[in-house]
C-alpha cells in the first residue's frame, strides 16, 4: 500500500477531493469505527468524559465518542484537532458534535494542564514523522506534540493512539518520544503478523499503579482487558480467582454476566480473548 | 467554539505559555449561535472542578450573559438544583461562537474563529 505521508503533508493530501472520498467510503467507515471503539476500550471510561480526538479528521472516531449509550459509560464530549481545513469541512457538513479545532499537533496542544479526562487519536500520528514540508524535524514536531498532550491530561488520564508506523524504526522513534514526555506507554498490536496489524499506544499520566507495579512500562499495558495477566488485586476483593481476568473463560462468563441482565454483547468470535502480542 | 472549549484554551504562541495573561483568550467580534443540546448532566457534574469559575465569568461577561455567581457551585447543589445544570449546560454546551476572534491579552494573537471553527495554526516563528 502506497503511503501518502511519506511524500505530502497531511494539510495537502487531505484536500476536499480526498476529504469526501475517505469519509463517504463504506470500507474506511467501518475500520475507523471499529478502531475507535478499540481504543475506548482501552481507555476504559466508566462515565462521561471530556475526551480530545487528535487528527479528528471529519468525525468518523470522534461520532463513535458522542454516540456511547450511557450502559457503557457515554456519552462522551469531545474536542478535536485536524490540520486539514478540508477535512473539517466535511465534519462540518456532517454536523458531529465534538468541537473543531484546525490546528497542527505538531505545534503542540494549546489547552489548559489537566483539561482532558482522556484522548484518542486513530490513524493520525505517523504523519508527524514527515517532515518535509516543514522547517522542524519528526523529533521536534513528535516532542512537541507529546509534550503538550501529556499536560493536558488529567493525572491518571489515558491516552490510545492507534497509528500506522511505516517500520520498527518509526514505532521506536514514536513511543520513545511519548516516554521521553513522561507518558509510561505500552503497545498493543491487534492481529499481529498479519496485514490487518493495528497498532495501538497506549499512554498513561502519572504513576498508574497496576498490580502494584509502578513505572514500568509493561505494567501499564498488563492491568487492561484482554491482556492476558493475573490481577491480584481484583482478585481478593471479588473473591473469585480461579478466571483469570480477560482470559477467554471470563470474557465468556462476563458476557454470561451481561446477558442476563438484558444487555446487548458482542457476540463470540474467533477473536474473542485472543491473546495480543504486546511489545515491550 | 463551544465556551465550554473557550474555558480550556490558552495562547499556544511561544513565550506565552509562562504567561498569566494568555488565560482566558478574549473573544471579539464574536457572532453566537444558541444550540438545541441534550443536557449531559454526569459530564458536567464530572467536569465543574475542572472549569476555571473566574475565566468562565470573564467569558460570560464579554460574551453580554449576565453575571455569574462569584462562587462555582458544588457538584452537589449542581446535581440537586435542575436549574442551575440548565443554565451551565446552556453557557458551556449550547452556546457557540461562529464567527470572530479569539485575542490574547499577552500577545495579542488573533485567533479567527470561522464557520464556529477556531484556527491555531501558528506561523513557524510563533512556536
Ligand atoms: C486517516 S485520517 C483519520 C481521521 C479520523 N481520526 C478518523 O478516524 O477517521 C488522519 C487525519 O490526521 C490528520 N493529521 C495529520 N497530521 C496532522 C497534524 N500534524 N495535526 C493535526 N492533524 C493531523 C489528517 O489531516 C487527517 O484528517
Ligand atoms: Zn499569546
């Protein structure tokens, strides 16, 4: 697959042409949807929040934020960023809800330390690696930007940038520079090894404690659903410990849970508690 | 531009991040719009520690509302009194900046506010 952010800027590919082809495909719809709900999961909210989607593009993640029934903690209110005024233009004409800003993450975040309860950012951030056509290099532009989002987050805030690095170089180079801003960061690949690998980042703010680990980046990513570890903490106040948390035994009982109550699952796939490869 | 978003931005030129006077950003020129929103009363209740009441007041005041309390209310009283969540939910989520400015008061960038769409673009020797 040809990569439009190896030879444009994102301002110049996202023309009002591109804008409405990306938006009105049935395809992209569906895998940008499908991201942003990954990423929520991972952000794991349990009430409405002010999130920031950063490269909101024309709404397509940030919709899935604002239209969150309140069974699963929603509905959001979102703020986002684009650069590209064409793709603005269509959320415009779509009218989403979340609020626009046209600005370059690669200038950094102008909101307030601590305004987000967390932010989102699906097939966005492998853009400020090009740096072509600017007069700052990927790692300034990649500091700035990490810089800024780590103070806008809340403390204990979370942030899950789902993004598309052209190689390992890049992946290192992405993650090295949220660490580097104080973010403790885990990835997560979903269908690893395959062409249908999603990459995900996943920041923290502030000492997130999980199994009484600190600081270590592995630990930040290990405490989630659907990673496969022991959680001894919930463990001894729920008094059931023979599941292990996120295995497939208890997704299946969780959803067992849900169903009785009335409540609509996913229903189980071929994917459901599947491991993830983690790296780091 | 939702004032809730005007209570959170600050000036992004550099230099200006130091400064107290680059908080609230002063709107000009500005054209309102009133929107028919849903009241998400958990988000407000959630999100009023967060809101700074001084800047919001300043907001208010040049945006022509009439004054506000001096004093934030509480989660609670907000959660207790419908009319009080109304009247926030109105400031902060209904009411819209479509068209002007944003100024700041250290620097005096103008950020132009279009189509209810701010531009932070900065020239390169801003940042
Ligand atoms: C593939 S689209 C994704 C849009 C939206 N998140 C979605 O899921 O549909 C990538 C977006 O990132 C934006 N983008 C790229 N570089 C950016 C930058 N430096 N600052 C802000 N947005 C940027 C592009 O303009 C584009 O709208
Ligand atoms: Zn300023």
């Amino acid at each position: 697959m040809s990569r439009p952010e190896d030879t444009l800027s994102a301002d110049v590919h996202y023309d009002d042409v591109e804008a409405r082809k990306y938006t009105t495909s049935s395809r992209i719809q569906n895998i940008q949807a499908s991201m942003a709900h990954r990423a929520l999961e991972l952000l794991d909210l349990s009430s409405p929040s002010l999130i920031l989607d950063v490269g909101c593009g024309s709404g397509l993640s940030g919709e899935i934020l604002s239209s969150l029934p309140p069974e699963e903690g929603g509905p959001h209110v979102w703020i986002g960023m684009d650069v590209s005024a064409s793709m603005l233009d269509v959320a415009l004409q779509r009218d989403v809800e979340g609020d626009l800003l046209l600005a370059d993450i690669g200038q950094g975040v102008p909101f307030r330390a601590g305004t987000f309860d967390a932010a989102i950012s699906i097939s966005a951030i492998q853009w400020l690696c090009n740096a072509e056509s600017s007069d700052v290099s990927p790692q300034g532009r990649l500091s700035r930007f990490f810089n800024g989002l780590y103070a806008s987050l809340k403390r204990g805030g979370r942030a899950v940038c789902q993004f598309y690095p052209k190689n390992d170089e890049q992946k290192k180079m992405i993650t090295g520079a949220a660490v580097k801003a104080g973010f403790g960061a885990g990835l997560l690949e979903d269908d690893p090894d395959t062409k249908n690998v999603k990459v995900y980042l996943v920041l923290t703010v502030g000492q997130a404690v999980v199994n009484g680990q600190t600081g270590d980046i592995t630990g930040v990513v290990k405490g989630m659903d659907n990673v496969d570890v022991m959680d001894a903490r919930r463990k001894a106040s729920s008094g059931k410990g023979e599941i292990k948390k996120g295995s497939k035994a208890w997704i299946m009982h969780k959803k067992e849970q849900m169903e009785r109550k009335g409540k609509v699952v996913k229903s189980t796939s071929k994917y459901t508690g599947r491991k993830r490869r983690i790296a780091f | 531009m939702k004032v809730l978003s005007l209570n959170f931005l600050s000036c992004a030129v550099k230099g200006c991040k130091s400064s107290s006077d680059s908080y609230p950003l002063h709107p000009k020129d500005a054209e309102l719009v009133q929107d028919d929103i849903e009241v998400n009363a958990q988000l407000l209740i959630n999100l009023l520690p967060r809101i700074d009441w001084t800047a919001l007041t300043t907001t208010a005041t040049e945006l022509g509302f009439p004054a506000l309390p001096p004093q934030a209310p509480t989660p609670e009283e907000l959660e207790a009194d419908e009319a009080k969540l109304k009247d926030l939910h109105h400031l902060l989520m209904e009411t819209q900046i479509m068209e002007g400015k944003l100024v700041c008061a250290s620097c005096g960038h103008e950020y132009a506010v279009r189509e209810g769409i701010a531009n932070f673009l900065l020239p390169s020797h801003l940042v």
